[in-house]
C-alpha cells in the first residue's frame, strides 16, 4: 500500500517515494518522503520537475496585537529588521524594554523617531553601553528631562556615545549625574568655568586655608606677595609692607 495512491471522500493519500518515478507526464503529482516535499512535472522529463513551494507567513496572515515581548527571543530584534524611523513612542508599551530584548549595537540614529524615547518607555538599568552604537544619540532623539539617574548604569556614557553638542541643559534630570556616572578624569580644565586668575569682588570673602594669587579689589586695591613681605597697593601705589619677620612699612614711614 505504501506505494500506492488511495483517493479518498475527504482526502487523497499519495504513495510515499523516496525517488522520482523512472518516467512522467506533465501536471503528475507525487510525493517524496524523504524530502517531506510534493514536486510536480512540467514535461515529460523527470528532471524538470518542480518542488511545490510552501507559501511562508507575510505580515497579512498575522493579527494586529499578536506578537507580544514574551514571543520575541533575547536579541532576536537587530538593526537590520527596523525600517528606519518605524519606531514611534505610541508602539512601545511604558517599561517594555529590557536590556535582553535588544542586540548589541541595534539601535541607530535613524531607527528612532525624533523624542521618542521617554523615561516612561525604558526600564530602569535597561540600557548598558553594549546597547548604544557610537553618536547614535543625538539631542533631538531624546525628550527634556527623560534621562533619569535610575535609566544611567555606572559608567556606561562613553565619549564615542554623545553626538557633540547632543547635552543641553533641558535634556538632563535635576541630580541625574552623580560621581558614579563620570569616568574617572572626566572633568577637564577646559569642563570648568575655574580660570588661573586674580580673584575679584564687590563683597565679603570667607576663605578657610586657600591657595590664591594677587586679591583684587573694586576700588584699586591690591594685596599681593613676594617671597619676603606681603604688600597693600592702592592705584599700584605700594601703601603698607609686612615682611617676614612682621615688619610693618607704611610707605616710607615705620609704623
């Protein structure tokens, strides 16, 4: 029975081969066991037959909804699966992604939609530097005030990360940048507003022990040092000299 052909009221039960037949004619059907494939003839020559294509799934056969995180596997979703600017924020459920469903390196400038991303849509801890591939993130794709501290691992913010310019002012949470998220030596001269300058001012100073150059007052007054005396000047004019031993000189006069 194996090798013959049973038409039945429901159904037709095809023989089992595991070779072609030795001659064909065109529109013959058979199946092949081993290959688990139908092949039909389009001549008389059995090398011309045809394996019957199984249609593959198109995004027509899938439902609206149906596809959920739980069907996706960790890093199934690359850079090359995303239309470019296909993700919007009204896709992404609040807290839906996690650092496992995301392949290193996937997510582009170009696949995400100008402030998108909010602090609603990212767990917290979710996004790693593995995550992030270099200058995709630039100051239009993220919304004022998204990133928290709780959104930032330790040190993950590389340099290679940030677009120039991409962090203003609105883009950071208030106490979002603690000692833990700047790299070690981070914070340059040039990072400062500290200048290698006389201090000036229009009002009191209180110093514990400091270290400062010449003290430059609003008036013309100037208290400054040489190695031997500390000098009061008005206008430059040397007005009292205290050496090291703490002698006073008021002008030219002993005080």
């Amino acid at each position: 029975m194996a090798n013959t052909v049973i038409i039945k009221s429901d159904r037709v039960t095809f023989a089992t081969l595991t070779a072609d037949p030795a001659t064909v004619t065109s529109g013959d059907y058979w199946y092949r066991s081993d290959l688990q494939r139908f092949k039909i003839a389009i001549d008389t020559v059995v090398a011309n037959a045809k394996i019957v294509p199984i249609t593959p799934i198109t995004s027509g056969d899938i439902a609206s909804g149906a596809i959920a995180s739980a069907h996706i596997a960790s890093g199934a979703i690359a850079s090359a699966h995303i239309a470019s600017g296909a993700v919007a924020t009204g896709h992404i459920v609040d807290s839906a992604i996690t650092s496992p469903k995301i392949a290193s390196g996937a997510i582009a400038t170009g696949h995400i939609v100008d402030s998108a991303i909010t602090s609603a849509k990212i767990a917290n801890g979710a996004v790693i530097e593995a995550k992030i591939a270099s200058g995709a993130v630039t100051s239009a794709k993220i919304a004022s005030g998204a990133i928290a501290s709780a959104h930032i691992g330790s040190g993950v913010i590389a340099t290679g990360h940030i677009a120039d310019s991409a962090v203003t002012s609105a883009k950071i949470g208030s106490g979002a940048v603690s000692t833990a998220h700047i790299a070690d030596s981070a914070v340059t001269t040039a990072k400062t507003n500290f200048t290698n300058q006389a201090l000036f001012t229009t009002s009191s100073v209180s110093f514990a022990q400091v270290s400062v150059g010449d003290l430059v007052f609003e008036y013309g007054w100037r208290i400054t040092e040489s190695p031997d005396a500390l000098i009061i000047l008005k206008d430059g004019v040397p007005i009292l000299t205290i050496n090291k031993k703490g002698k006073i000189t008021l002008r030219n006069k002993k005080a």
